[in-house]
C-alpha cells in the first residue's frame, strides 16, 4: 500500500534501485522540449563536482528518437546527439516535458516498458506524464501532473489515479511531477531517497530552493506565497531552528524580538503566512526526518530532540504531516553506511 502524507500526499515507497546506487541518469527529450523542465532535470543530475560540497556525480545523457537539431517551445534550438540507446542502461530515466504531450513514439515507449521491466527508476515532469500513461505503466497506480493536464489526464487514462493536489507522487519506482519548480521537488525526493536527507539539503542549497516544500498545487493560489523579509522575523526563525527542543510559546518568542504577545502573533502572521504554532510544527517534523534518517537512536529520544517531548505526541503530528509513521519512513529512508 502506498503512503500518502497530509501537507505532500506523496507516496514513500522505496525504489527498486538501492540507495546510493543510482550511477546513470538519461533525460528524454522529443519534439519542442520545454527547456525549464528540461534545464531543472539538468540542474540537478548533470551538475560536475564541488568539493565544498562532496556531491554525487552522475554519468548523464541527453537522448532523443532521431538525434539532430530539436526546436524548442521558446524558439530556439537544441543539440541531441544520443539515440534512445544510450538510456538502456540508466538507473533513472527522466522525461522532459514537450510541445504535444499526447503523442509519444513507440520508440520512447518501448524504452520506458524495458527500463521499468529491469528496475530502473522513472521520472516524468509536468505533461510528461502522459509519456508514462500512453505505455501503460500509469495503469492502477497514484501519478500527477501539472494543474492545467490533470482533468484531461485523468480522462483520458481512466485507469491512472491522478492526485492533482500535489506537488509529486512516487509509486512504487514511478515518479511523476507536477508543472514548472516542481520538477526540482519531485527531484530533491528522488535525491533525499536514494542518498538521504544531507545530501537532498546539499543539493537544494547548491540550487538555492528549500529542500522540501510543505502543500500541493491546492498552493496554486491567487496570492503570491509569503516571503519573510523582516528584519526582526527572520533572526528568529534561524533562532527557532536552533531551539527546537525548547519550551517555544508565544510569549517567549516574543521577548526575542522584544514586542508583546499579541503584536507578535500579528506579524508573524503577516510575514509569514503562517501562525507561530504551525510553522514550529513544521519545522519540527523536519528535524525528525533528519534524525530518523541519520540516526539509530528510539523514536523517543528524537521526540525529546526536536520539541514534540514523547513518541505518541510525535507519531501524532509526523503522521498528520507525512502520511506515516516515524518508523515507517525510517525504514525507507534510513541511511546505510
């Protein structure tokens, strides 16, 4: 069964392919590529080595059906010399989103069905989810794709269970993204998965973009989302980070900043878009991914770590948050020597 969160109903199954051993990525293209789906899959898997960083670098490959010159839906023109052969043996194939996401050829087709038939991990973004639906392998399972697909997606694949309230779905070894930033969402999992959390938290650092976003695409919202420039707020955020095993009630986070209670929760609402309550919570589920992921000590000891106190109060809120148990996403994402 999968696991689907509240926050990010995404599913966290593990992957056929074991952590860490993901060595090989290949990025299908065909014709007009959109080349913001195509450059985020770039940012991500191509990027050379940093030092500073230690991160993981991967044999990657751009291919295409009939190598050559491909206009792109901004119009101007890429280079792909790699045929669909040089993906046989990628542990990751990504697809990049295209100009007409209902045709696909039966060449990228049979390439998909071979690639998940020997346990490779697959990854469409946006409307590159119709690629996946088309060769049958959407077929009973949880996929998304960009907000303005779904419906259609959803009706023309009656046998796929399009979610389109999320940012990212992993089923089974299939993962599929919703439209534009989330491609580096959908990206950052796959990396947190196969790597674990400091690396994904390297990788989103490098890129500068959280390295997990709280919501789905019900965020497709009216109203930009709120971003906290406040000279005030934003010292004690880091403040709160770095105290999340304390007693952090209204009234002491604002002595902090030297206001009283009820001017505080005002503005922190309005800087944030949140309620002081809700974003500490936030944060402390994440620090007990972390510590699940990044160590062996009792679920009550990362309770107590990260502010929740015992393992009910944090099996509580991590279930609410991420749709599982703290024991459940230790198991799939717990680190290995």
């Amino acid at each position: 069964m999968g696991m689907a969160g509240i926050a990010l109903p995404v599913e966290f199954l593990p992957s056929a392919v074991h952590a860490g051993a993901m060595k090989k990525v290949a990025v299908v293209v065909q014709g007009q590529p959109e080349p913001f789906g195509l450059g985020a899959l770039c940012e991500v898997w191509a990027e050379p080595y940093h030092p500073e960083d230690d991160n993981p670098v991967f044999d990657f490959v751009v291919v295409t059906p009939e190598p050559g010159r491909l206009r792109t839906r901004a119009g101007f023109d890429l280079v792909v010399e790699h045929e669909l052969e040089e993906a046989a043996d990628a542990d990751l194939v990504c697809l990049a989103p295209k100009g007409n996401y209902l045709e696909t050829s039966p060449e990228v087709s049979q390439l998909l069905l071979d690639a998940h038939d020997r346990g490779a991990m697959l990854f469409a973004h946006c409307s590159a989810t119709f690629m996946l639906a088309q060769a049958g392998l959407l077929d009973g399972r949880r996929c998304t794709t960009h907000w303005r697909y779904a419906a259609e997606l959803a009706e023309r694949h009656p046998e796929a269970i399009v979610d389109r309230d999320v940012l990212y779905v992993q089923d089974g070894s299939i993962v599929t993204g919703a439209g534009s930033a989330a491609a580096l969402d959908a990206a950052l999992h796959v990396m947190r998965q196969q790597f674990g959390a400091k690396v994904a938290a390297t990788t989103a650092r490098r890129m500068v973009v959280p390295p997990h976003r709280d919501g789905g695409q019900a965020q497709f919202i009216a109203r930009p989302v709120p971003v906290c420039e406040s000279e005030a707020l934003a010292p004690l955020l880091a403040w709160i980070s770095e105290h999340l095993g304390e007693d952090l009630d209204v009234e002491t986070l604002a002595r902090q900043v030297h206001m009283s209670a009820r001017t505080f929760a005002r503005r922190f609402k309005e800087e944030t878009g949140t309620t002081p309550y809700s974003w500490i919570l936030g944060e402390r589920v994440r620090a007990a991914q972390e510590l699940l992921e990044q160590t062996d000590h009792p679920v009550d000891w990362v309770a107590g770590e990260v502010g929740f106190g015992n393992a009910a109060t944090l099996r509580h809120h991590f279930g609410r948050s991420r749709g599982v148990s703290p024991q459940e996403y230790r198991r799939t994402f717990r680190l290995t020597a």
